[in-house]
C-alpha cells in the first residue's frame, strides 16, 4: 500500500467523464480513474489507467471492447440482467445486484440483456499494476471495507454512510461517491439505499 497519508474525497455528478466506448458501441460514465504514469487521459482510446470505475447503459446485443492486460470486474445496477459468452465459453447470467462477474480484458466477450436495457458497473484494473474487488450492497448491510490503495464507495439509490477509521461518519447521496486512499472505512446502507464498492490495490 502506498505510503502517502489518508485522504478523503467527494466527488459529484458534475465531476464525472463521459467517454465513447473504444469500440464505437456506446457511452461510459466515467465514475474515477487514475491514469498511467504517461499521463494520457485514461478514457481516451489508447490511453492507458491503473484503475477505473465507470457506469454503461446497454440497450441492445453487442460486444465488449477489448482492453489487453486489464481485469474487469463488471455487476448489473439497474434493469433485469444480462447474458454474458467470454471467449466462447458457456453464457454466464448475472441478474440486478448479484456478485460482481471477473473477466480478462482482452477476452472476446458477447453482452446481451436478458430483458430489456440494464445498465452496469464496471471496474477495470492494469493487471501489472492492480489487483481488486467490487462489492455491491443492497440495505439495510454494512460492509468492513479494509485499508487499501484506493476505496471508491458510490451511492446509487438512497444515501450511504461511510466512517473512515479513526474519522466521523461520511453521508455520501444518491449518484455521488467518496474516493478515500490509504484507510478503512465501514460503509453502510441503510434499508432501501443501494450501493457500489470498488477496493483497489497496487501490486
């Protein structure tokens, strides 16, 4: 873990990036990021990131982009579900809110909403550089989240409650986030509140 001191912070709608697919498909909601240290814009095609979280609407069938050397971790928020063909395997189905589904990057992958458009949340990790997890909650729960690299927590309906150790409790509402580094923290979603934890490493 890197040895900078804790930090806290917020981050609104109005801070989030919105950048085409690399395939042409569509459009990603760009949550976070940390770019590479060649200091390229990370959503721009063929610039690189150590890490970033992002949220994508899929109306219709199509493919994934390829991102050689990256680990994906990807959930369904909002709508039924989706159908997922990586690398010519059989499909895996993952429905609203179910455990985050891991993939590499530069696996050929099919998408197909199982009905009607969904929309998901997506972690992506340099593999060389990041390892990660992304955890969702769903009220009332509580999530320890341990000292990492990097702790993303969004809000996507209601409002979330995150205490830093050490620190006072965090209200973080709906379609905001909290980016902390270098501390844990206890999230906690009350009932009806739904949320996103993405918790990044550096290797």
């Amino acid at each position: 873990m890197s040895s900078n001191p804790p930090s806290v912070t917020r981050l609104t709608p109005a801070d989030h990036r919105r950048v085409p697919w690399k395939n042409g498909g569509g459009v990603t909601t760009e949550l976070a990021v940390e770019p590479a240290a060649d200091g390229r814009p990370g959503g721009l095609p063929g610039g690189r990131f150590v890490w970033r979280v992002s949220i994508a609407d899929v109306v219709e069938p199509g493919p994934f982009s390829a991102f050689p050397g990256y680990d994906r971790l990807i959930a369904v928020v909002e709508g039924d579900g989706m159908r997922l063909s990586v690398d010519g395997a059989p499909p895996v189905e993952r429905r609203r809110l179910e455990p985050a589904f891991a993939f590499p990057g530069e696996a050929p992958v099919w998408c197909e909403p199982t009905a009607g458009p969904i929309r998901d949340v997506n972690l992506m990790l340099d593999r060389a550089s990041a390892a990660g997890a992304l955890t969702l909650l769903a009220g009332p729960v509580a999530h320890r989240a341990a000292a990492v690299d990097v702790l993303l927590v969004h809000a996507l309906d209601g409002a979330l409650s995150v205490t830093p150790e050490g620190g006072e409790a965090l209200t973080v509402p709906a379609g905001h986030s909290l980016l902390l580094r270098g501390t844990a923290a206890l999230v906690e979603a009350p009932a009806g509140a739904e949320g996103v934890c993405a918790e990044v490493r550096r290797r």
